[in-house]
C-alpha cells in the first residue's frame, strides 16, 4: 500500500488514493488516519468547505470527425429537419466525406484537444463512438485514433464501433432510399467479395477485419452500436447487425426511437442490451423490456434541445426501474462537451433531480459501459477519478448555468490532478 496523496472536505471527510490510482480509504480523517497508519502522503488536498463527487461519466459521444456543420445549424434553425439534411446529403454524409479526406493524425489531433476539454468540464470516462467512415478503411482509420488515445490520452475511454450509423451516400443515392444489401455492406461481406481478406461465414461478424485487428490487439473494440430509425437501419436490419457484434463480444450499446418509434425499447430487451441512447419515442413495452433486461436508458438531452425533439419520457423510465444515464452526444450536430450543462438540461427539461443527474452522470453512465465495478461512485478499490468543487453545495454545478470553469477546482484521474 502506498499512498500517493489524501483530501479533505467539509466535516473532515476524506479519500485517500493509493500509487495505483485505486481508492484505498473512504471516510472521516481519523478513520483514514487509523487505516492508514504509518503512511506518508505525496499530496495533501485540503478541501475543507468545498465538495468532492465522482469524475462524470460521458456516456455517449462522437468525438472523431472533422469538419463541422454550423451551416447546417442555420439550416435547421430555420426549420430543416435532421432527416431532411441527412437525405439531401448533409449531416451524417458531410461529416463522412470530410473524416474520409483526413489523416490518422489529423483525426486523433482533434480527438486529443477534444477529450482534454472534457476533462476540463469534470469528465473522466466517455464513450467514444466510430460511424463517419462508414467502409472498413476509415471506420479502422477512427478506431485507431480512438485506441491511440486510450493508450495515450489520461480520459478512460470506451470504444464502440458505428459502422452501422448511416447507409454510405454512394449507395443510398444510387438505390434511391434503403438498399436491400446494406447490411451485407455494414457486415463487411462487401469487402469479402472484393477480396479483401474477410473470408468468415456470410453476416457472422460484422467486420471480420475489425475482429482480426481486436485479436492482435491492435485495436480493442468495447461495444457496438447502430442507428436503429426509420430510413436509416429498421429493426430487424439493427437486431442482424447487433446479433453479429454480440457474437464478436461486444457489448450491444444502440441509437433507438429517438425520431420515430421503432420498439428498439423492446428490440434491446430481447437481445439483452447493455444500453439504448435517445429513446425519444420509446414505447411503454419498450421501457418494461429494458426494466426486465437491464438495460440502462442513455439520455441525450443536448439532442432533443438543439432538434426541438419530444423530451423522452425519465420519470416514467426511473418509475418502472430502468437506470437512467446522460451522455453529452457530442457530434457536428451536438457541439456540447460539458456534463454539468447536460445535467442541467437533464433537470429542466427531462424532470430528473439534482441527485438523480448525478447519479445519471456517473454511476448509471458507468454502468452502460459495462464499468461500474471500477467507476461511477467514489468507494474502496475504485478508482480515483473526482471533481473538487469550489463550493460547499455540489449542486452549483448543475445549478450555475455553464459555470463549470469558475465551478471545477480539480480534476483528478487515478489520484492524479489533471486539471
Ligand atoms: O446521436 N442519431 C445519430 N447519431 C448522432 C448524430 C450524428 C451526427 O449527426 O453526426 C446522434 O445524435
Ligand atoms: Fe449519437
């Protein structure tokens, strides 16, 4: 046991993290001092009258592209819909064209500086999400940017492969809507027939290339997901699609009834999913199959705010026992970083308690991921990712509107300060 430094808060409680970045004491000073008897501290964080919480957990975002789309906020401030800027080209299919263009490095240069700014609003696990390549050369090329920064980058981060996120424009213009082998194009059976090197059983896996990269670990891919709507991938497209991704290992973690109802509720409790984001237009089966599986809501309320969407219905979802997370959905179309303004949004418009949001950003987001045995709540053997906060009430920071700069002492990573 070798602990690197200790804190202390309002009424002398304390939280004392050990040189692997692992919580080895939760409780008042004398009760650390007599479990610790004997050690030396590094670093002693005196944060009397202020307030400690858990790092926040993003559960969803997008944090690969370049190239963003203020055009299209215009367009939609002035009445365009998401589906009719994605149809005429835009959306998603901009974003694909201009990942496509850059580099590796060019990509993970921009992914670096972005997941630096979350850290700086209390973040210190996200989900981060491939889907703007959309073939295997660039889907690979937005996961090796991801891998690198989970290797190099202090963030916790939780890779999720999107291959399934739109129809690739070529093919969706060509066929004039959903073409009926999109899926065998997501399954990457496009590139076995063009004989690059996918030779598994047809719709096994849904890129056999991915799998290889995972089994050399090169790469090491978490979850998968799909944007399950209408015009985009249906049901029974994103249950083939999901159904292979499970037999690869991967945790089922879905875009479902965000802008139409699609039992994608239903769809996730049959599959047994980890999570569904959005859920806009879930349906009241659709919330009794997550509650029955297990499977946690990840609310985006950034997205409804910004599309003027129906808000998806929390309170029923935390009433029938369904764990609610938040994610910022950090995208082109989404440009927010920050979980205490998400939190915020989350109290006003979905209903939820302070309490609940943060409970929705930390140990429930954690919990989507698939992570709550080592983080979301600060508890012995965890580790020792916290926000201090300037503030004897932790609520400010969901209270004081985008504040979270004067708000945010430190952020520490593994009984490290990171900012
Ligand atoms: O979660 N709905 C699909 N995916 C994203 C948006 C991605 C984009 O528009 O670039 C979302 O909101
Ligand atoms: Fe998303």
């Amino acid at each position: 046991m070798w602990p690197c430094w200790r804190e202390k808060k309002e009424k002398e409680w304390g939280w004392a993290v050990d040189g692997d970045g692992k919580i080895e004491a939760v409780g008042l000073d004398s009760e650390i001092d007599a479990a610790l008897q004997g050690c030396t501290f590094d670093h002693v964080i005196d944060a009397s009258g202020q307030c400690v919480i858990p790092g926040l957990v993003d559960a969803h975002t997008h944090p690969v592209w370049e190239g963003d789309r203020v055009h299209e906020f215009a367009m939609k401030l002035a009445g365009a819909t998401y589906m009719e800027v994605h149809a005429k080209g835009g959306g998603i299919h901009y974003t694909v064209d201009c990942v496509r263009r850059a580099s590796l490095d060019q990509l993970y240069t921009s992914l670096d500086r972005r997941l630096t700014a979350m850290l700086t609003t209390g973040t210190t696990v996200v989900e981060a999400k491939s889907g703007y390549g959309l073939d295997l050369e660039n889907e690979t090329k937005m996961l090796r940017a991801i891998e690198r920064a989970k290797r190099e980058h202090a963030m916790t981060i939780s890779s999720t492969y999107c291959g399934a996120h739109a129809i690739p424009k070529l093919v969706h213009f060509m066929r004039f809507g959903i073409d009926p082998d999109y899926i065998e194009l997501i399954s990457m059976e496009y590139h076995r027939k063009h004989g690059r090197g996918c030779n598994s059983r047809r719709g096994k896996c849904p890129d056999p290339a991915l799998r290889e990269l995972c089994a050399t670990g090169e790469l090491s891919i978490d979850n998968i997901d799909v944007f399950c709507e209408k015009g985009v991938f249906d049901t029974d497209a994103s249950r083939r699609i999901l159904s292979t991704g499970k037999d690869a290992g991967w945790k089922l973690n879905f875009h479902g009834d965000e802008l139409f109802p699609m039992n994608s509720g239903e769809l996730a409790g049959e599959l047994g999913a980890h999570a569904v984001s959005h859920l806009e237009n879930v349906s009241v089966a659709g919330i009794e199959a997550m509650a029955t599986a297990n499977t946690v809501a990840v609310l985006l309320p950034t997205t409804a705010y910004i599309l003027r969407l129906q808000h998806p219905p929390a309170r029923q979802m935390i009433e029938r026992g369904v764990a609610v997370a938040l994610g910022s959905d950090f995208n082109p179309n989404a440009y927010c970083m920050s979980m205490p303004l998400v939190m915020h949004l989350a109290c006003v418009n979905l209903h939820l308690t302070m309490s609940e949001a943060l409970a929705a950003a930390t140990i429930n987001a954690a919990a989507s991921l698939g992570l709550s045995e080592s983080h979301g709540s600060l508890e012995i053997g965890k580790n020792g990712d916290m926000v201090i906060i300037n503030s004897a009430r932790w609520e400010h920071l969901v209270y004081q509107l985008g504040c979270h700069n004067q708000l945010i002492k430190y952020v520490i990573k593994e009984g490290k300060i990171v900012h």
